[in-house]
C-alpha cells in the first residue's frame, strides 16, 4: 500500500495567516491526490482533486500543487471557520490510502 | 444535490457481521461509484471499498476477506458488510461518492454512524 506522510501533524497559526501543509507518498502518485478538511465530530469535505483542481463551492484562498510525491496544500489567508483538520489522500492505486491528518488550530 | 444517509445497529458483538446501509437521496445511485469509509475514535481515515451502480466491486485488500459491498439500484441504496468483527471495527462508518472508478476523490459524503464492537 502506498504510504501518505503529512507534516506537520499539528500546528498553530493566527488569523490572516498563510500557511503550507505538506503531503508526502511513499512512492509516486501522477497528480492522483485530493485534499479534505474535517471539523469536529463531521464527515470531510473534499477541497481539492487531482492535486490542484479546486472543488466546486470551495474558497480561492485553497489553493494545492505538486505531483509525483511531493504535494501542498495553502490557504492564503486564514480565516476563523479554517482551524480544522486536514488529510490528503492518493486515488493512484487500490487501496486509498489517506495521510495521518495535520490538525490547524488557533494561535 | 445529492445526500447520503447511512443507518445501522450502533452495536454489534464480536465475532458477529456489521451491516450498514447508505441511501442516496437528491439523485440516481445509477452514476458514480460508492464507497465505505471508516475512521476510528481519534484516528484517521480507511477506505474499505466500492461498488459500482452496476454491482462490480472493488476492496481494501487489508479487508476484502471480510467485506461484501452491495447496491440496490430499485431502493436508491448500497450496503456494507462486515464480517467476524473485533474491538478493532470499532468507528464512524461514512458512506461516500468518487465520480468514476480512477477519480476516487470523494466529492459527497454521508454524516457518519458510529459503530462500537462490544459484548
């Protein structure tokens, strides 16, 4: 199974930031990765698909990129309804297997 | 716009069989591809497999001994099964939809049901 790594795994940041979290797959992946955000005790949302490819009704402000291994995910201005989790995940082969989740919370 | 609601026994013993169903509201169960996926208490995500509207399967090798994936094109429905259950099944089962079986982003998700393996 593919390995995805996200770092960090937890981190802290204000209002008006802009802040980069990073996924990493254990082997390469094409732009086969999407990006979801979770809040408390909710489903996920689907942010982003084929590694930059934003989903429909999701703010500009997310923005992801990279491909191969490497991949990011940037909010370019945090706002208050952003302090969540977030978890990438590689559709490039069965299974699909998702990041440990890198949990964004308020400064 | 599409809804998915899954409902089940909250509870089930070890060694027994979870079931599951998801029911699609707001459109057609015929398109798109439909998935189970759980997340135990304060973890993350596994995906546990799909089924197409026309029935084919496809399952996380780590449970496909265990996991049977069916659709009911006529009740707008899919179901999980789970067999031979242990403390480790213990999560928040999501019913969710990918567009195509090589775009497996999931684009519509249900709530969440929380399911306890216990005696």
């Amino acid at each position: 199974a593919i390995r995805m790594t996200q770092s960090p795994s937890s981190f802290s940041a204000s209002t008006g930031d802009r802040v980069t979290i990073t996924c990493r797959a254990s082997q390469g992946i094409s732009s086969y990765l999407a990006w979801y955000q979770q809040k408390p005790e909710k489903a996920p949302k689907l942010l982003i698909y084929a590694a930059s490819t934003l989903q429909s009704g999701v703010p500009s402000r997310f923005s992801g990129s990279g491909s191969g291994i490497d991949f990011n995910l940037t909010i370019s201005c945090l706002q208050s309804e952003d302090f969540a989790s977030y978890y990438c995940q590689q559709y490039y082969s069965n299974p699909y297997t998702f990041g440990q989740g890198t949990k964004l919370e308020i400064k | 716009q599409v809804q998915l609601q899954e409902s089940g026994p909250g509870l089930v013993k070890p060694s027994e069989t979870l079931s599951l169903t998801c029911t699609v509201s707001g459109g057609s169960i015929s398109s798109y591809y439909w998935s189970w996926i759980r997340q135990p208490p304060g973890k993350g995500l596994e995906w546990i497999g799909y089924v197409s509207y026309s029935g084919s399967a496809n399952y996380n090798p780590s449970l496909k001994s265990r996991v049977t994936i069916s659709v009911d094109t006529s009740k707008n429905q899919f179901s999980l099964k789970l067999s031979s259950v242990t403390a480790a099944d213990t999560a928040v089962y999501y019913c969710a939809t990918s567009r195509s079986s090589t775009l497996v982003s999931f684009h519509m998700w249900g709530q969440g049901t929380m399911v306890t393996v216990s005696s």
